[in-house]
C-alpha cells in the first residue's frame, strides 16, 4: 500500500520546471509553450526502486530537429538555482545525472550480423526488468478515440509505432543491483532498451528527468499501478465497462479531469 501511495504521488510533474514549460491543473501534462529549449521537467516525487516514471508524446512541432530527451538525476529539483536550459549537455554536466535522447530508431536496434525478426510477438501481459515486473499493457499507446480505435490499438501492442511519434509511451526506471548500485533503464512502447546507464547510486533519491525537447512539444504522465488500484482507476474502469466506445466518454457529464483520464489510458 505504501509503495502504491508513493508510486501515485510520484506520477505528477514537479512544479519546480523549465521556463518554457506550462503545466495543466493535474501536473500531468507538460507543454512547452515557445522555443525549442528550456523543457526540462521532473517527477514530483523520487522514484521508488522498480517504479517506472511513463510519458505519452501528446503534440509535435515541425520544423525543429531533435526529440524527447529521458533519464534520472540525483538533484532534488528544489535545489536548483536555475532551472537548466537543456538536459544534454547542461544538467548531465552538473553530475550525477544520466539523460539520453529518444531517436527514431531507438527501439529498432540490429546488432550486426543479428537476423532482422519480424515485429510483432505474442503478446505477454507483464515486462519483466530484472526482479521488477510492470503491467504491459499500460506501457503502450493509445489511438485517439474514434471509429478504427479497436484496430489501431491491436497494432500498437505489436510495436509498430515509432519511438518519436505521437500516441509513443517512453518510461524510466531504476533497478538496484547487489553492490548497492543501480542500472537505468528506458521502455519504449513496452520493449525494454536494456541498462542505458550503470553505478547510479540507489542510496540516493532519484528524480525522473523528461526534456520536452525540440519536435515533442507535449507530454503526459501515465499512471501505472503496483499493488492495489486507486480508487481513480477503479472508478476509470466502471465508466469504461459501461460505455460502448471511448467516443462516448465526451458526452457523459463528468469533470473534464476525469474524461481526460478515462480516455487517456
């Protein structure tokens, strides 16, 4: 019960956030407002050991090269001066912080020589990441609500989005190690990228790190639950089991709050 208090808490961006960015009234949307720098926004909260810190890529911008940039770091966001302009290189430079830039290709890696497989497998219901085991299923995007919805769904779970693309969901997590260290680790779309960094110190308290950076111009939090759900997810699932399409989530006279969660799954 504890960790699925904190793991809620943590869901949220912190207030404290670069000088392009506005949050929305939840902390769970994160826009940048003009520029293509100054994005830089953190988990409310540290991550708890296993706890994926997940983003859905909401808005692109044309015209800018460069995309989503997602790591952890040892800095409590309330001690910072300024907040810095860029993750890569101005907050890694700071020190004990570990940030990577999300590519299009970044889940699509060939070791040379590797066979090309096919995408799509069979759909497992967990990730498993060391010790750590995450619902798939929250791990991967949804269509915006419409007609064809229930077959673009379908096709997201075989991987076929880009890293880059709208609807994407990149997650970051830290998985402690026997020598009191801890390897970072990235997800996107439900496929783990494998340790992107190793030596964190797990002793420490780690923030999640998402540069809103360049062609992504929005981004929203991704609940996931571990242990019980909240009484918000409970009360997501009874008003989906009861309509017949995501489209109708607009027409029920609900706060706009909680029609954005129901349909943001």
């Amino acid at each position: 019960a504890a960790m699925a208090a904190r793991c809620r808490l943590a869901a949220r961006f912190h207030h404290i956030h670069g000088s392009n960015i506005r949050l929305d009234a939840s902390h769970t949307q994160a826009t940048r407002v003009e520029s293509f720098a100054n994005g830089l926004c953190f988990s409310q909260e540290p991550l708890a050991p296993g706890q994926i810190f997940l983003v859905e890529i909401e808005e692109k911008e044309l015209g800018w090269c460069g995309h989503l940039r997602v790591g952890l770091t040892a800095h409590d966001p309330q001690s910072l001066e300024v907040v810095p302009e860029y993750s890569l290189p101005d907050l890694v430079n700071m020190g004990d912080t570990w940030v990577f830039a999300i590519t299009r290709n970044h889940n699509r890696v060939v070791v040379e020589g590797a066979e090309v497989q096919a995408q799509g497998r069979p759909w497992e219901p967990f990730l498993l990441i060391e010790r750590v085991r995450i619902p798939r299923d929250t791990l991967v995007g949804r269509s915006r609500p419409g007609r064809y919805s229930h077959i673009l769904d379908d096709l997201y779970k075989m991987n076929v989005l880009p890293a880059t693309a709208r609807r994407s969901r990149i997650g970051v997590l830290y998985a402690p190690q026997p020598d009191g260290t801890a390897d970072m680790h990235i997800v996107i779309n439900g496929e783990d990228m494998g340790p992107s960094a190793r030596g964190l110190p797990a002793t420490r308290p780690l923030y999640a790190v998402i540069d809103v950076f360049a062609s992504t111009k929005s981004v929203r939090v991704i609940p996931v639950d571990y242990g019980f759900p909240s009484l918000q997810m409970l009360c997501r699932l009874v008003i989906q089991k009861h309509i017949v399409h995501r489209l109708a989530i607009d027409g029920l006279d609900l706060p706009p709050l909680l029609k954005s969660f129901c349909q943001h799954e």
